[in-house]
C-alpha cells in the first residue's frame, strides 16, 4: 500500500511538471508543397513576451496596445504586424473554471483567463519566424479611451502617431506590415492611405469595396437585420466591456491595462459581470478579489464608449450615398470612408497589397 502511495504521489508529481512547464501542442501548419519553408518547422507556442501598455496620442486619448515580441532570437528589432481593431483585441474569460484553465495550459501552454484576439496558429506563426505582432484597439473600443463611430475618419487620423510610436520602440526595425479580416481589412486601407513611411505592405481579408452598397444599403434598401445584428452583438457588447455568451459571436471583456490594486494581475481590475445584464456597470460594483477600486479607469473608460455612434444609428441617419454623418462635429459621407475612394491614395503609395478571399464580406 505504501509502495502504491509513493507511486501515485510521483505520478501527480510528473503529471503537476508537465501542466506547469509545458509550452502546450505542438503546432502543426498543414500547408502544400508550393508554400513549404524551412522556418515553420519552429513553429512552437508562447515564443514570445507579451507588453500590455498605453500609446497616448497627442489629445490625450489613450490607445491600449498588446506587443508580442519574439523572444527566440539573438535579433533586438524585429518586423511589426500590426492589427487595428475596433473589436477587444485581448479579451478577459470571466469565471473560467479551474478545468478549463488546466484544459488550456494543456492545448496551448497558457493558463487563461487572458487571450488574444488572434488565431494561435498566426500568433506562434509570425513570432516563431522572427515577426513582433501589435493588437490595438482604436479609440472608444476594448481598453482605449475615448468614443468613436463606425469607420470614423479619426481611426486615420490617430494612425499616424500609432505607426509613429510602434517604428520608436526598441523592439522594433521600423518596418511595419498589416493583416486582418472585415473591419480590419478597412482599416488596412484606411492607414495605408496616410502615406506613413513606416507602412510596407498590407493584407487584408474578405473586405467589402463600398460601406453603403454592400454593408449599408445594398440597392438602397436598409440590411436592418445585418445592421442591427451586427451592432449589438458584435460591437455594442463588446466595446462596453460586457460578458455574453448568449449570441454566436460571444463578447468578452477587454484586458484592463492599468493594474490599479498593483497586484500584478489586470484581468482582475474588471468588475464581476452579469451575463446578459448592459447596466452591469450602474451601482456599486464588486471585484472578483474583494478589493474596491477607488478610480476604476477600466469602468470610466467604458462609460466613455457610450457616447460612441453604433453602426445601427448609421441605418436611420444615412439614406442616399452621399449622406453625411455627423463625427463630433466633422461631418463625412460613407461613400469617402469606402475602399473604393481610399484606394486612390493607396495606389500612391506603391505599397504592395494582398487580398485574401476578394471584395466581399459576411453580409
């Protein structure tokens, strides 16, 4: 009996070590043989240290950044992949069960509750082969401040100094790719547009061409199903910080950046939510630790997110193409946020873009 106690101890104790120091499943990219190179085979997870900081624009507004460096290099500066989002780039798992936590430091090698909003194969992809990665969230969205609207000229405005800031850090070699799909396609073209000297090449993905015809009012009649939908799943919840799983697109908080109690942990700055419950926020607010918070930046600048414009406001705002919207005070038709007019200035810019899945999107 005594003999079984000891073997059993040891097998815990083996079993404890691996969950503890394993890097997760190996990744395996199944590509053919025309796109073979010799730098997947390092494909392997967490090859990188993870940078959760502020980038503060010149008017004050603070742009929440989440830089994935490689950290399997005798190189110091590396190439940037930069994804700018208006969806939470780095999410929060609220009440993730101790199973699940130990079902992921299995699969993936890290514990939770914190994930990025990036496939796990692009991720350990790009860092293995030597490319840093920033996730940003645009203003009035996940963990920046500030309010916005959708397709916001503002989101160009602020590249500038984001693609500034990114080419300025230590880690970087100041050349500076894009990717991402949908929004985030838009948004590729939109900064590609501002002609940054820091900007080599774009790829976006499954991008519409025109926001009123395809997205909007495709042959003037409102896609109130698409738009509404849209903005309350996919937007709405998300960029208030809220946990819901009840759509098929869940929402999850965003990862606070300030570490307000100075325990070393940030998932733990926000507040315990209710699923389903948008007036989570309103009244005295609980944390998973026990612990107030007497400034809370996490909460006020989700309250800032309020005043945002939701894509749904644009269906009963914008009727004919040439419509203008009103952003705070600088007033803008569809028709000039759309690929189809950016695109121009992209062509002077010589940078070379590649279009994954053509011009075309959910809707």
């Amino acid at each position: 009996m005594k003999i079984f106690g000891i073997i059993f101890l040891l097998l815990l104790f083996v079993f404890a070590a691996f969950i503890i120091y394993t890097p997760g499943e190996a990744m395996k990219p199944n590509t053919g043989p025309e796109f073979e190179y010799a730098g997947l085979s390092n494909v392997n997870n967490g090859q990188y240290d993870k940078i959760r900081e502020y980038i503060s624009l010149s008017d004050g507004t603070k742009i929440a950044i989440t830089s994935l460096i490689p950290n399997n290099s005798d190189e110091k500066e590396f190439p940037v992949i930069l994804m700018y989002s208006p969806y939470t780039s780095s999410m929060v798992i609220p009440e993730m069960s101790w199973i699940d936590r130990l079902k992921s430091k299995y699969s993936t090698g890290k514990w939770g509750p914190v994930y990025e909003s990036i496939s796990l194969k692009t991720l350990n992809t790009l860092t293995s082969n030597g490319y840093a990665i920033a996730l940003v969230d645009m203003r009035g969205t996940g963990s920046s401040t500030g309010y916005s609207g959708p397709f916001d000229k503002i989101f160009t405005n602020d590249a500038e100094e984001i693609l500034a800031w990114i080419a300025d850090q230590p880690w970087s070699n100041k050349k500076i790719g894009m990717m991402g799909q949908s929004y985030l396609g838009w948004s590729q073209f939109a900064v590609a547009s501002i002609k940054s000297p820091y900007l080599k090449c774009i790829v976006p993905e499954v991008i519409f061409f025109n926001l009123y015809t395809e997205a909007l009012r495709p042959g003037g009649i409102l896609a109130q199903r698409w738009v509404t939908e849209y903005s309350t799943q996919t937007i709405e919840l998300n960029n208030r910080n809220l946990w819901n799983t009840m759509y098929v697109i869940p929402s999850f908080p965003s990862e606070p950046v300030i570490d307000e109690d100075g325990d070393g942990k940030l998932y733990d700055e926000v507040p315990v939510l209710i699923e389903k419950d948008l007036d989570s926020y309103s009244g005295k607010l609980e944390y998973a630790d026990g612990n107030e918070r007497k400034e809370s930046p996490y909460v006020k600048l989700t309250r800032e997110h309020e005043k945002n414009i939701w894509p749904k406001d644009l269906g009963y705002t914008v009727k004919y193409i040439d419509d203008k919207i009103d952003y705070f005070g600088t007033k803008e038709s569809l028709y000039k946020r759309s690929v189809d007019v950016m695109i121009k200035n992209l062509q002077e810019t010589k940078i070379p873009v590649l279009i994954l899945g053509g011009f075309f999107d959910g809707f």
